[in-house]
C-alpha cells in the first residue's frame, strides 16, 4: 500500500487475476476441444490441407521470383518465354506447366494468382461476418421495427441475382479487386447470413443469463456485445468458411468476362485461352483450362469442407453423429 493507503501502480487484486487466469484456462481447455473434435472429421482435414498447400503457393511465388525465376521469363503478367518457338507451349522443364497464348508461364499465374484469391475471400468474409453478426444481434434483440427494416432488406438482397448485380456493379464502377471484396461482404452480411445469425440470436435472447444480465442492470449494447455476440461468433466462423468460397468463385466469373481490375488470377488465364480460341480445343490444350479450373475447384470445395467440419463441431444436433 502506498502513505495514502491506495494499492501501488499497476496492482492487481488477487480476485481479479485469478479470475483473468481463469477465463484464460476455459478458454484454452475448449479450444482443445474444439480442435479435437474438428480433427476427428476427416473431410475437414482434408480441406485444412489443401488450404496450406495453396497457402505455401502464395508464399512460394514471391520467392521464386526474388531467387530462381527471371522476371522477363516468368512474370504472371509481362513474362515472355522467348525460348519457345510455338504459343501455347506444352509443359516442359523450363515450364512445368507450359504457356499461355502470350507465352507467359503458367506456374507462375498460378501462383501469382493465389495470393488474390485468398485476400479476397478472406476480406469478404470478415466483412461477411461482422455485419451480419451484429445485425443479426440487433434484429434479435430489440425486435420490432429494427427486426422489420433489417429482415425485408435480407429478403432483397436475397432474390437479387447476385452475378447479374456484380457484373453490372464492376462494369459501371470498375471495381478492383478490394472493392469487390467489400461489395460481397456488404450483400453477404445484410442478406442471407444475417437471418441465420439472427435466428441463433433469438434463441440466446431467451437464455437465463440473459435476463440475469438485464435484471443486474445491464444495458442492451453491454448485453449485446458482451454476452450475445460472443456466443454468435462460432456460427459467424462456419458461414465465414462458406462466403469464402461463393467469393473466390464470384472473382473467378467477372475476371474471365474481363471487367474485373486485376493484374492476374485464374478467371484471367481461363479468360485468355478463351480469347485466344482454346477454350474449346479439348485435351489438345489442357494445360491452358485445367490448372486454373482446378485451383479455383479445389479452394473453393477446401473451404466448404472446413466449413462443413465446423458445422458438425458447433451444431449440437450433429456432434454425436
């Protein structure tokens, strides 16, 4: 104690940190749990696998560039092979995947384009998730003429064609491909995710805890944030996994209608062999359609079987299954 009797600087009460302590423990004990329980499903392994290896392709291209590839050769964009006397070239030891039309290296867009897929889905779906969260929250708990505006305009956001309205929204605006990413988290978050959030808020609006929060003098933003959304946010990870996917999917459609801002990714190279007449060429071609199909195939099914895991994990009717 201090002369004046108050506790020295930066003294905490023994009560209070072995409450923090003991939060702290809960929270690490469930999230053991909780990865035992995701491991135990072998599809969302399988999709967390595939997640990394895209991952180490989007850390792989930057180094290749800076060490083992040229960039007048293997730049996604302005690469050219110079030793290849036809364009498209096949897959080769210089090109392990071959060329475009232009003569630039498959590989590299490959991976170049991996790093925009996954800022793109992941900046949707955080915007995704925090807005639907919270007007999921509000909806449920003050109901009325809050729950009325924000469900009528999930109903329109709802039955709009979402592709139609992106490619409009692109060729009027110009998006580039942050931008795009917050149009899909602005029509993800007030449309259909935030009813199924707000139909999980309404079923933690009843719960005892709630009504011993307000009779203890609660407020309703101290309610909402505190002991609402908490509880919402393993719902608002599961439909996260999912909005990543419709994201990079939704990319991969107005790149290769080629009215979306963006130096390369893998709508673009299906784009270009389109344009260049060998979309249809059948197996002649393969190396020009199959590598970016593939890619935007699998990141998008990874993220949907982690996010079906997930389900399993944090749906108690599906757990004991």
């Amino acid at each position: 104690m201090n002369h004046d009797g108050r506790p020295p600087e930066g003294f905490a009460p023994a009560g209070r940190t072995s409450l923090w302590a003991a939060r702290v423990r809960l929270a690490l004990r469930s999230s053991r749990e909780t990865w035992r329980a995701f491991a135990a499903n072998p599809i969302g392994v399988v999709g967390v696998a595939i997640i990394l290896i895209f991952g180490l392709m989007a850390v792989a291209h930057p180094l290749l560039m800076a060490t083992l590839w040229d960039p007048t050769t293997y730049d996604p964009v302005t690469g050219f092979g110079f030793d290849e006397i036809s364009h498209p070239a096949p897959p080769s030891w210089r090109h392990l995947l071959g060329t475009d039309p232009l003569g630039r290296d498959i590989l590299s867009q490959l991976t170049a384009s991996t790093t925009s897929a996954f800022v793109l889905g992941l900046v949707a779906a955080l915007v995704t998730v925090g807005i639907a969260t919270m007007v999921g929250a509000l909806a449920a708990y003050y109901g009325g003429v809050v729950d009325a505006f924000f469900m009528r305009l999930a109903d329109l956001i709802i039955i709009l064609p979402t592709i139609s309205l992106l490619i409009v929204l692109t060729a009027l605006l110009g998006l580039n491909l942050f931008q795009l990413a917050l149009v899909l988290g602005v029509l993800g978050g007030f449309g259909g995710t935030a009813v199924v959030i707000k139909s999980q808020a309404l079923s933690i609006k009843v719960k005892p805890y709630i009504e011993a929060a307000q009779l203890a003098g609660g407020g309703p933003w101290h309610i909402i944030l505190v002991h609402i959304v908490p509880n919402l946010l393993p719902l608002s990870l599961l439909y996260m996994m999912f909005t990543v996917t419709g994201a990079i999917f939704s990319e991969a459609v107005l790149s290769f209608f080629g009215i979306l801002h963006i130096r390369m990714s893998w709508g673009i190279m299906i784009h270009t062999a389109s344009t260049g007449g060998y979309l249809l060429g059948g197996a002649s071609y393969w190396w020009l359609i199959v590598p970016a199909g593939a890619a935007i195939t699998l990141l998008c099914s990874s993220f949907y079987l982690v996010g079906r895991a997930l389900d399993e994990v944090v749906n108690p009717r599906l757990r004991g299954r």
